[in-house]
C-alpha cells in the first residue's frame, strides 16, 4: 500500500495505490496526516475492498502535493551522496548527516 496527495494547494485529496492501482481514500478517513496514523487509518483502510473505492485516473495532471499532511516532524540525512558533499565542500562523512526540521 502507497500513498501521495494530490490536487491543487489547499484541496489535495488523499491517494492510496493497492496492488498497483490508485484510489481516492474515502472521506470519512480525512486527511492524511498525524491523526489519520495515530488514530488507525491505516488498518482500517488496508481491511476495505478495494473494488469499493472509486478510482483514481493515474494519467491525471493534478498537482503533486506532499504524502503527509502537516507533518509534525521531518528526519532529514544529508551528505548522503558522494556529489552532494562534493558541491557543498564538505568531506565525505563516515556516517550520514541526520537532522530533523520541525
């Protein structure tokens, strides 16, 4: 099971793809965001038929929005690829660089 949003700012609406196919989520599951995770979303959506739900074109041209909505907290890595220290001019570091954006 996958997720994204989709649609323009401010009106994204909840995607879950299933065995290779996109649906809408049903609105009764809200947003996807801390509450939809904290509150058992996801197994309440993994136990619906998916031939319930209404699908979603995957040609659409609908915007790209982020898969959460308002995340509380984002962990970051940094420096995890060779050209990406290389360009900041940073050594190559043992371990990756991990940091979180609130």
């Amino acid at each position: 099971m996958r997720f994204a949003r989709r649609g323009a700012p401010g009106s994204e609406r909840p995607i879950v793809e299933i065995d290779g196919h996109p649906y809408l989520v049903p609105a009764e599951f809200g947003d996807l965001d801390g509450r939809f995770f904290a509150e058992g979303g996801l197994e309440r959506l993994a136990g619906i038929d998916p031939s319930s739900l209404a699908a979603f074109d995957p040609e659409s041209t609908e915007r790209w929005a982020a898969p959460v909505s308002q995340p509380g907290k984002v962990v970051c890595i940094g420096l995890n690829y060779r050209d990406h220290a290389a360009e900041t001019g940073a050594a190559l570091p043992a371990e990756p660089v991990i940091f979180m954006k609130d």
